[in-house]
C-alpha cells in the first residue's frame, strides 16, 4: 500500500475531514446563535405583551373611576331633585288639606251635605 492510497496520510482526506468538522461547529455555532437570537426575540415579546397589558389596565382603571366618578355624580343630581320634587309635592298636599280644612270649617253643612252624597254614589257604584 502506498502512502497516497492510504486515508491517515492522504492530505487532501485530512483536509476534507478538517473542512467537514469545521463546516460542522459553524452550523453549531449558528444554531446556538440563531436559539440565542430566537430566546431574547421571545423575551421582547413577553417584555413588550406585559407592558401593553399594564398600559391596558391602567387606561381602565382611569376609565372606570371616571365612569364611577360620571355615576356619583348623576346619583347626587338625581336624589336632590327627587328631594325637591318631593318636598315640592309635600307642599301642595299640605296646602291643599289646609284649603279643604278651611272649607269645611266656612261650610259645615255644605261639606256634610257633599260627604254624603259622595258615600251614597261611591256605594251604589260598588255593589
């Protein structure tokens, strides 16, 4: 066997074998690269999804006081006019009993007379 035909000592073998090896831990290389790239890529994301979703939340909250705030302040206007509706209504019906206490203290008969006559078609208008 000669010194060319054998492997160990061909030199274009050995370079092939030192190409093939150095070929390999660069594909290596760049697959731990390119997993590295991908990791800090995917943090980003995270990092990024997080901050939207607080930003999110923030706007939010801030709405949500608003519309509580919006709320609180309807409910306060509506319950004063409901006061004032009520003690306006209060009124009349204190005036108007006044009025009907004055009337029939001017015209006892009168008024027992119309009492009367109410009661008696009330009643023949219920049975």
């Amino acid at each position: 066997m000669s010194a060319s035909s054998d492997p160990e000592f061909d030199p274009e073998a050995h370079t092939a074998g030192e190409n093939l090896e150095a070929s390999k831990s660069h594909a290596l290389d760049a697959a731990e690269e390119l997993k590295a790239a991908a990791t800090q890529k995917a943090q980003e994301i995270r990092d990024a999804a997080v901050e939207r979703s607080q930003q999110l939340r923030d706007i939010a909250q801030q709405r949500a006081e608003e519309l509580r705030h919006q709320a609180t302040e309807k409910s306060e206007h509506l319950r004063d006019y409901a006061e004032e509706q009520w003690t306006t209504a209060r009124s009349q019906i204190d005036d108007l009993k006044e009025e009907g206490e004055q009337y029939v203290r001017q015209n006892p008969t009168k008024a027992v007379l119309i009492a009367l006559g109410l009661g008696f078609i009330i009643g023949r208008i219920i049975r």
